[in-house]
C-alpha cells in the first residue's frame, strides 16, 4: 500500500485525489494508494477535504508526514508555495508530484529539479488534463495528419488571479499545447484585448501554435491542428483525475518520471515570455 501525504487543501484537487484512493464508492477508484495525511491553513477547510476523502490525520506542520508517508502531493492552487513545500520531501527522498502550475517562477522550479536529480528524488508535476483518454488518443491522432505545421491550444485564464495571475488556468493550456506540439518553443508575440491574451507561439521546426488564454469567455479546453488535414479536439475531463493519479503511482513504484523536467520547467518559461511580451510589445525568446 502505497501512503499518500497531501500538502494543501485549498485546491479542489486534494479532495478528488484522497477520493479516488479511499473512497471505493468513487468512481474510478484506485485501489494500492490511500491518502493518510493532510496539510493545509485553513482548519475549516482541513475538516471538509479530510471528511470528503475519508483522509484519517491533519497535521499541524507537513514535516509530521516524513516517516508516515511513501509519496507526497502538493496541491496549492498558489504556485508560488510550491516549492517552499515540496523541496522538504524532496531533499529526503520522497517522491513528489507539484500541481500546476509547477512554480511560477522559473528560479523556483530550477531549484526543485536540482533537488530532485542531487537527491535521486523523482518528482513530476503535470496539468492531469493531458493524461484524459480521450486527449491521449488525440495526441496519437495526430500522426494521420503529419506534419503538423500550425495548431491552436485554448483555455480559460486570468491575469487578475489571486493564485499567481495567469498562471493557476493558463497552465492547462499551455501544457496541452506541448504536448500537442512538442517542446521546441523558440519565441512569443502576446496580446491582449480585455481579459483575454492571444499568444503566437513560433517553434524551431517553423511551426506557428495560437495560445489562446481566455478571461472574457468560458472556452473550455480545445486543440487544433493543421497538416496535411486538420484535426480538432474538445478535452473531456471525466477521466483526468483518474489517469493522473494512476500516472503519479506508477513513478512512485518505478522511480521514472513520466514528464522531461525540462518540459516541466518550459511549461513555466512559457507562461513568463508570455507576460514578459505583454509588457514589452515585443516578440520575445523563451529561453533567455
């Protein structure tokens, strides 16, 4: 049995995940896992996840959890907390799964990959969106179109966001679009009219991706691609919960990260050139 400690309850994720490993009347249940041990400031809130997932202890500090937990989950909807809260299980040898958005600051997330690979630690952080089914099936779809030269990636964001601006949604979108895509992301033009922000996207192989990161709609998650055909496809949620969880348990029993920390650590630069380019009307390089 494999224990999970949760680091944060605000986010409605700490309840979907102890769920799916101590509730056998959830849907999609997992058996192997069981979320022993919660963490987070609010103590309404603590009580509330902890009874909807049937988590057995709230402690008062999550370094109560070294020795009483195989894996941790840290779930704040903040990223910026990320990595004060995960680096602890890290450095001893826990393995880690960070929400989305990883961190929203690239210094930060380089500082838990050095962790990870100084330690041997394996950690991984993902939007679960793009482990879905049906997005997987999509993702392999796309090879009846190749080569794909242009697409699109669309979700819901908020620059104005109490959780770190555009990063706690606009993550979702920008991590589809990687792996959509690929990862050879060169350089981003944004703009903005109202809340929502178009990015062009220019990647090394000449492929030119729309971000759409919306505020002033409720887009859903959708991708396109353009090839020799073109391909759409609208995320169905139902099951991404269900196939993150099992993708984070696989690491934890064999060690191997299921994402490159590099692509962890793009999805973060990609979101900050964003920004960077609204500020500076300018195209601008990803990697700097």
């Amino acid at each position: 049995m494999i224990r999970i400690g949760i680091v944060g309850s605000d986010n409605s994720h700490a309840i979907q995940f102890s769920k799916l490993c101590n509730r056998e009347d959830t849907p999609g249940y997992i058996k192997g896992a069981e979320v022993v041990a919660l963490f987070g400031f609010d103590d309404a809130r603590n009580r509330e996840v902890a009874e909807e997932g049937k988590i057995p202890e709230i402690v008062d500090d999550p370094k109560e959890m070294l020795g009483k937990v195989d894996a941790v989950m840290v779930v704040f909807r903040h990223g910026d907390l990320h990595a004060k809260y995960a680096l602890p299980f890290i450095r001893a040898g826990i393995p880690t799964f960070i929400d989305k958005p990883f961190s929203i600051k690239p210094s930060d997330a380089k500082r838990m990959i050095e962790a990870a690979e100084k330690y041997g630690t394996p950690i991984t952080s993902y939007s679960t969106l793009r482990f879905a089914t049906k997005t997987v099936k999509f993702f392999k779809s796309l090879e009846e179109i190749a080569p794909v030269t242009a697409g699109a990636s669309t979700g819901p964001a908020d620059r104005e966001s109490e959780y770190g601006g555009i990063f706690f949604y606009g993550i979702h979108a920008v991590e589809l679009m990687l792996a959509a895509f690929g990862t050879d992301v060169a350089s981003v033009r944004s703009v903005e009219s109202g809340k929502n922000v178009l990015a062009a996207v220019r990647c090394g192989d000449g492929k030119l991706i729309a971000l759409n990161l919306l505020g002033d709609a409720k887009p859903g998650f959708h991708l396109v691609a353009y090839g020799q055909g073109t391909k759409a496809h609208e995320v169905d949620t139902s099951t991404c919960y269900r196939e993150g969880m099992k993708v984070f348990l696989r690491m934890v029993r064999t060690g191997k990260p299921p994402i490159p920390y590099d692509e962890m650590l793009l999805a973060v630069e990609v979101l900050r050139a964003v920004e960077r380019s609204l500020r500076t009307g300018r195209e601008v390089p990803v990697r700097r």
